[in-house]
C-alpha cells in the first residue's frame, strides 16, 4: 500500500480525538465554561426623598441572566426578609431568574448563584434609604 495512505489511516483518528477533546468531546456539548458570572451582577437604587425606611421600593422587579457555567444552576437567597426569588434553580438556554424586593434597605443583599461543578457567582443589589424631608 501506498507509504502516504498508511500514514494518514494511523494520524486521521489522533487528529480526529484531538479535535473533539479541544471542543469537549463532541455530541453537542461545548464543554465546561470557564467564564460564569450573573449579569447584572451589582444593582443599586435609592428610594424617594422622606422613605427613610425604603417601605415604598417594595414590588420592585429585578431580571438577571445566568451566563456560562454548567446548569442546572442553584440559586441561593440570603436575605428572604428583603428579596423574594420567583425560583430556587433555574436550566435551559438562556437561564434567568426574578428578584421582586420585599420592605426595607439594606447594603447589599446578597444572592449567591452555584453552577453544577460548584463555582459560584453572585448578585449584589443595594437599596439605600430616601433623603428625609424637608
């Protein structure tokens, strides 16, 4: 047989493993994202002048998108009192999650999120208080 012919039988499979590990394997799966972030990550607000206890920010709805990372993903709200989430994990293509502020201020609410391997990223929403009035 043909030197050249043999040759590419024994490289082709090693290029061919070669390229699917460098992509994740094949299959439709991209592999691991080493990015992972919340996107928003940091919202800031201040309620209006005379609301010195942010009682009337209450109702407020907040979007964010989860980007990278493997789902399916764990969302974990520390501070139930001031931030209701309408879910705890969230999948799919483009994974998002609300955040509807409950009463009072606070500096800064923390929502941590966890991907599948664990790496976490967060959201930090701060709600400061209304000028007194006047």
């Amino acid at each position: 047989m043909n030197m050249f012919v043999q040759s590419f039988r024994r490289l082709a499979p090693l290029a061919l493993v070669a390229l699917l590990a460098s992509c994740g394997g094949g299959g439709g799966d991209a592999g691991d994202s080493t990015e992972f972030a919340v996107v928003p990550a940091t919202v800031s607000f201040k309620a209006g002048d005379g609301d010195t206890s942010c009682q009337y920010t209450k109702g407020t709805q907040l979007t964010f998108a989860i980007v990278g990372g493997q789902p399916p993903y764990r969302i974990v709200n520390s501070v139930p009192q001031y931030l209701q989430l309408d879910r705890t994990e969230a999948t799919g293509k483009d994974p998002q999650f609300k955040v509807t502020t409950l009463t009072g201020c606070g500096d800064p609410l923390t929502i941590l999120i966890l991907d599948y391997h664990s790496q976490s990223a967060s959201v930090e929403i701060t709600i400061e208080k209304g000028d007194d009035a006047t």
